[in-house]
C-alpha cells in the first residue's frame, strides 16, 4: 500500500468534489470457478483500491461528503478461516494503514445505510459490472439488481473520473514496474518466436512471467499469428517461417496497476520487404503520434493523425487511393485500422472503464463519432498533464471485412480492392507504447522494447540461428 497519507488525501479531494451525501465504496468479494470453493484469482475493484488501499476481499468504504468522516465494514478471519488462510491483518490493521479511524462488522453496512435512506441522505454510488455488486447494492438500496446500474452516481462518477484521471508520481512509478515486467514479457516471445512452437508455450511463458513478479496479466495475453483478428484468445497455432505474430500483453503489479504493450514479431527473426513496408508505416503512425502528444491536444486528433499516416503508408503500397484527408474524413482507413489509437491506463488496464468510456475518455467538447471505426476510439479528449494513455495503431487485414466491403463497393474511389488480394493472408500489425503526458510534451513509459525493424531483428539474430 501507498503511505495513509495518500489514501486520506484522495478521500478529502472527492469529498471536496460532491454537493454532499454518503458515498459507497463496495469492494469485490472472491467468485467461484466451477464450484463455490474453486475461486478466480481475487482481484480488488480499483476505485475503492485508489481510495483504501486494501487488496483483500469482502470490504466496503463509506465516505461521508457531509461529515467528513470515513467509515470501513469488513470482518475479522475467525479460527475455521484461520487454519485455511493463517493468520491475515485485521481490519482494524488495514483501516489504520489507509488511513480510516472507524471500522464495523461487514453486516453494519445494511443499518449504516438505511439509517441514512430513512434521514433522506443521498446515496453515491458508481456503475457495478460484477453480479454479486449488483446483488449487494439490490440489498443494500431496495433498488431491483437490474435497475442498480440505472441509479448511479454522475456526480461522483465525474468525480472520481477526475481525480483517477491523473497520475501521481507515486503511481507512475508502480506503472514502471509493470512495464518491466512487460519488458520481460514481449522480450522473451520476440526470442521465441521460432518455427515450429505452439503459440500456447509463448502464451503460457510470458502469463508465468507477470505471476512471477507479483501480479497477475492486465488482460488475457492476445498472442497470435492471426493478428488480424484483435482480440485474438485462440493460440493452438503452430508459428511458420514468414508469418507476422502479435503479442498484446501487460502485467499488473502487486498492487494493481498495468501495463499494455503490443510488438509484432517477424516468426524466424526477419521481416519480408512487403511486411517491413507495412510494419513502417505502423511505426511512423505510433511513433508520430508520441512527437505530437502533448497537453492541450485532442487526443481525437491524434487518433486521426495516425489514420492518416496509415491511409498514406497504404496508398504508397497501392492500397488505397485518391485524397488521404477525404479517406479519412469519410472514414475509408478503417477498413484496415478499426480500432481507436488507446485509452487511458491506470489500475484497470483500460483505466476506469467500469465507469463508463464516455466519462473518460469524452466531454462536453468532444463528442463519440458515428463513423465505423472512429466511433470505437476510447479516449478523445484533451490530454491534461499527469495522464497515461496506451499508443496503439495497427493494420490489419481482415478477410471477412474485406469481403463485405468489396460486395458493397465501399469507397471503391479509395480502396484498391484488386490489389488488396496480394495481402489477404497477411495478418495484422500493431504497435503499442504506454505515455506519460508531461508538462510539455509526453514520455515513453518503461525500458525502451524493440520496436523498429532493425531492433527487432537484431534481439532475434542472437537467439535464433
Ligand atoms: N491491449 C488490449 C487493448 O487495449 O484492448
Ligand atoms: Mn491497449
């Protein structure tokens, strides 16, 4: 955990924030696999992680807007828990580490708010994507499990969405933790990259990599020779000489925050003249879109920028055509980018995601676009000094959208579907660095990982003969 200090001063500036009223902090509790002892790997909600600190399941926090004072529910282990588990802080321990003077038995929580509802106190509480919130919520607000997420907070969401937004140097140092081990990580698959492996005993190595150094992965690890799909979890592929393989991974620390890191990597260690001609133009539109990225900026417009370096990039190959700004205006480019340049990145690896993309990553001065492609982009808005967005483009070749959009003639005045056959099998390129908005510009965040052509193929040439 951080210092108490840093968990009582979050506390004061979201107070500081609200009109007034309780604000409800439920923290998840362990969910079971395939039977009610069999539990997923425990993992804490990151908004009452960012306000208390604490890592352990069954918690709940309460803010008081009005009072000023901070109240934690959460039982003691009794002996039958002990002798599973040995012996672990008691809440009075952890309330004390974060900072909070008055704890209660979890089952307080129901008479602490009903209490309140019956004086006519407003109740804050954001959006729950875990059934068992839901449920506690239901019991908790006498509002139906399916209807709690239609009574959240703006209010607080805003606020919370504010303070989280920017990072403190306290965690941008944790963030550089995990981008080490994400180093570790994309490191050791560029050197495994050899024909004949499984992409299962990549995937499994570099999972092993990130449990190793405390945490769990961001995300299921995206790793495949079939990039062109996105999010691709399938890895029974065996890699081929010549073939291009994505790996999409990031690492939590052990207290929770992320990395996100994407390389492609050339199966064997050498990229083809027609793989390097698509793998630069990826680079220029990350590498570019880092120079430019600054505060102030529209990061809807670094989006925008990249997808013009990839309109450009293909047209130079003959892929597309005609004038680049109306292609991108209209929205051609996503046929082969359908996807946003990146998010924000925190505790959640899409940073406060929970809370409603919208609230992030958009506000009053930009508002989502319509366009197929630009429409899925997850951060627009201006870039603020203290914040941490991913920069990910790519290029994907996509057999079933090219299909479709040949059959429709889809900005045929743009798109040269003939020669788009030379590359149906091509697979897809992204390239993806985590930033820091500075002052005045922005900064890599972690150790430099391969990522021009040349460094990458140099990593490779000592581990594969
Ligand atoms: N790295 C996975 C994603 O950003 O969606
Ligand atoms: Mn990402």
């Amino acid at each position: 955990m951080f210092s108490k200090e840093i968990y009582t001063t979050r506390r004061e500036n979201l107070r500081k924030q609200l009109s007034g009223g309780l604000i409800l902090l439920p923290g998840n509790s362990d969910v079971p696999f395939n039977y009610p002892a069999n539990i997923y790997t425990f993992r804490q909600d990151s908004s009452f992680l960012y306000f208390f600190g604490i890592k352990n399941p069954d918690f709940a926090g309460i803010i008081d807007a009005d009072s000023g004072e901070d109240f934690l529910f959460g039982n003691d282990l009794d002996i039958d828990d002990i002798i599973w588990t040995g012996e672990q802080p008691s809440v009075k321990e952890l309330a004390d580490k974060c900072g909070v003077k008055q704890t209660y038995n979890f089952s307080a929580v129901y008479d602490f708010i009903s209490k309140a509802i019956s004086e006519g106190r407003k109740i804050h509480y954001l959006p729950a994507y875990r059934a068992q919130t839901k449920l506690l919520l239901e019991k908790l607000l006498g509002i139906p499990a399916g209807e709690v997420n239609d009574n959240t907070s703006e209010e607080l969401i805003k606020a919370v969405v504010k303070l989280r937004s920017v990072k403190e140097p306290v965690e941008i140092k944790e963030i550089e933790k995990a981008l080490d081990t994400a180093y570790l990580m994309h490191t050791t698959s560029m050197k495994s990259a050899v024909p004949g492996v499984k992409e299962q005993e990549i995937y499994g190595k570099i999972e092993g990599i990130a449990l190793s150094y405390g945490g769990p992965v961001s995300f299921p690890v995206i790793l495949s020779v079939n990039g062109q799909i996105l999010h691709n979890h399938h890895h029974e592929n065996i890699l081929k000489a010549g073939q291009l393989m994505i790996t999409d991974a990031g690492a939590e620390t052990e207290m929770h925050y992320c990395s996100d890191i994407t390389r492609t990597t050339p199966v064997g260690g050498k990229f083809s003249l027609k793989q390097k001609e698509i793998y630069e133009t990826v680079l220029k539109a990350n590498t570019e879109v880092i120079k430019k990225s600054k505060p102030g900026v529209f990061y809807k417009d670094m989006h925008l920028l990249s997808a013009k370096i990839i309109a450009e990039g293909l047209k130079s190959v003959g892929l597309m055509k005609g004038d680049i700004d109306d292609a991108v205006e209209k929205g051609a480019h996503a046929l082969f980018y359908p996807h946003g340049l990146g998010h924000m990145m925190g505790l959640d690896v899409h940073d406060m995601e929970g809370l409603g993309e919208d609230y992030v990553g958009y506000d009053d001065t930009v508002k989502r676009s319509k366009l197929f492609g630009t429409a899925f982009l997850r951060m627009a808005r201006k870039l603020e000094p203290g914040f941490v967005v991913t920069v990910e483009p790519g290029i994907y070749f996509i057999p079933a959208l090219i299909d479709i959009w040949k059959k429709e003639n889809k900005f045929t005045e743009f798109i040269n579907y003939d020669k788009l056959e030379e590359y149906r099998n091509f697979g897809g390129i992204r390239i993806e660095d985590d930033i820091l908005i500075t002052e005045n510009g922005c900064k890599v965040l972690g150790k430099p990982i391969p990522k021009t052509v040349e460094e990458i193929e140099n990593l490779m040439s000592e581990f594969i003969a």
